[in-house]
C-alpha cells in the first residue's frame, strides 16, 4: 500500500515551508493542503496561501475549491482529498499533506464520520444571530453542549451556529463527533509528524507574519473579497473577520490587527492541543528556527517513500 506524509502543528510553525523544502530534495512530492480557508478563492494573503510561483515549481492540490461566498464542508473536502489521494498515488507519487486544520486532517485519515447538514434548522439559527446577535446562541450551546462550547470562541457566528444545529438537528451533541484519545485508529497509509516550537516563539512569529500579510496588501484583499461577496464561513477567517470590521464599521485599523494577533495566538493554542492528544504523532521540535528541523523531517519521508516488501 502507498504511504504518505502528514506534516502538521500550529500555525505559524513554519510547516508549509518546511513541506516545500522537502519537495524540493525529494523526486515525486506533491503537497496536498490540509487548510480550512485555503480552499476559497481569492483569500490568498490572509491564508499565506502558497505563491504563483511555488504552485509551478511543486504540485499543489486542494487549493481555491470553491468561492468565499460559499459554504464549504469537511465532507466536500473528505472526499476531494479521496480524488487527490487516488491521483498521487496513480502516478507513483508521495503526498506530503500539510496544513493545521485538525478536523480535516481527521476525515482524511478515516477518524471521523462527519455530521450532517440540517439546512432548515441552520437557517432558523442564522436567523436569530443576525435578529439577536450570537451571544444567546453561545448560551444555549453551553447548556446543550458544554464540550462543543469549550472548543468554540463564543463570538465566532460560523461555528456556534454549527454547532448548534448538528446537535438540534441529529439529537445527540455536536461534540460526540470528534474522537477521543481511544477513538484513533492507525494511521494506515499515513505516517503523522509534527512541529514544535516553543509558544513564545510561535506567538513572535504570528506577530511578524501579521505584519508581512498588511505589507502583502490583506486590507486590499480583504476590500476587494468583500465588495464580491463572502459567505460566513469566509466572513470569520482570521484575519478576515478583523479586517472586516476595521473596512465595515469603521474600528481603527492598528486595533483590529491586534486582534488579528491575539485570536491567532489562541488559535495556535488550541492547534497545539488538538494535536497533542492525537498518540500517532511524532514531533519533531527546536528552539527557535523550523529550518532545523528538515534533516529528521526527510528521515520521516525516506521512511515513508521506501518501497514495501
């Protein structure tokens, strides 16, 4: 059977240039995104999607899937993974997948079934939090589910509301789906590597990647998404849901990238932890520069690309 290489970690780390590297020395990669928000077009900066350029030089897949005005689902990327996957593997390639997104890193590796859509009982929730604001729903999914409302920030609309209505609709709380340390099955085909940084570091290095992206124009990207239509899922991307609000109602500029830090600080924290209990991980960490790290990481990929007997 093939087997592929799962680079993941917090963001901020320096894995998607660490995979790139890796493609680089390596004959037959091809990097797969494991990204939530990488999949829409257009959200290119904030994303720290990879350059123009970079897509020539190495294969890129499960990049600008669909448009920032839709509703994009773990299923939908479950099964385009499968069709990337199927593809890689046909022509007797490596996949290196590499991205932070730990519930579509899950349904890749088989870990998870995923909810399902309630659409009616979506659009009675999405209808309240517009009419009331999120802050009552945030309530009602503490009492209903008090694990899913833990791992949820209470102003992010997207993911209360999602929430909400897979435990309302299926009947059984949202946080029954995702696994718990005995629910891991073998990684099968895939070896899972990690990268550690020290949290101190990791929070210098999202404050100089914020910086980088206002060089990069994010407020213009940003003005141009929103002048052609971005769904919510779009709408509370880090970053995006920031700079919206410094472009929509008028909240100072140097403010709401601080936010930008501070929400991609706690983001980072729960990546971490979210990656931590998975047992199948191997970590790979340094203190200070990811570049360390490529020597044990191509050691992995060695492992995984050798030839089964």
């Amino acid at each position: 059977m093939a087997h592929h290489l799962a680079l993941v970690g917090p963001t901020a780390s320096g894995k998607s240039a660490l995979a790139l590297e890796l493609a680089r020395r390596r004959p037959g990669v091809e990097l797969v995104s494991v990204d939530s928000m990488q999949v829409y077009r257009g959200m290119d900066i904030g994303t720290a999607k990879p350059s123009a350029a970079e897509r020539r030089e190495v294969p890129h897949h499960l990049l600008d899937l669909a448009e920032p005005s839709e509703r994009f689902t773990v299923a939908r990327f479950a099964a385009a993974a499968a069709d990337v996957l199927a593809g890689v593997e046909d022509r007797g390639h490596t996949a290196v997948l590499v991205g932070g997104t730990g519930l579509y890193l899950q349904a890749v590796l088989g870990d998870l079934t995923p909810p399902g859509e309630f659409p009616v009982v979506r659009a009675q929730l999405e209808a309240e939090a517009r009419r009331d604001g999120i802050g009552p729903l945030y309530q009602r999914l503490v009492e209903l589910d008090p694990v899913a409302a833990g791992r949820v920030e209470g102003g992010n609309t997207r993911r209360v509301v999602r929430a909400l209505e897979v435990t309302l609709g299926a009947g059984v709380p949202f946080s029954s789906f995702g696994p718990g340390l005995s629910a891991y099955r073998p990684s099968g085909r895939f070896v899972l590597v990690g990268v550690w940084l020290p949290r101190t570091v990791i929070a210098a290095r999202i404050e100089q990647r914020v910086a980088a992206m206002v060089d990069a124009g994010l407020v213009t990207e940003v003005r141009r998404l929103a002048e052609s239509g971005m769904g919510l899922t779009a709408r509370q991307a880090l970053g995006y849901k920031e700079v919206l609000a410094h472009l929509e109602d008028g909240a100072p500029l140097d403010a709401s990238l601080q936010q930008v830090v501070g929400r991609t600080r706690k983001f980072a924290r729960r990546q971490r932890s979210w990656f931590g209990r998975d047992p199948r991980i191997r970590w790979h960490g340094t203190e200070a520069d990811p570049e360390r790290l490529l020597p044990g990481l191509l050691v992995e990929f060695d492992r995984v690309a050798q030839p089964q007997p």
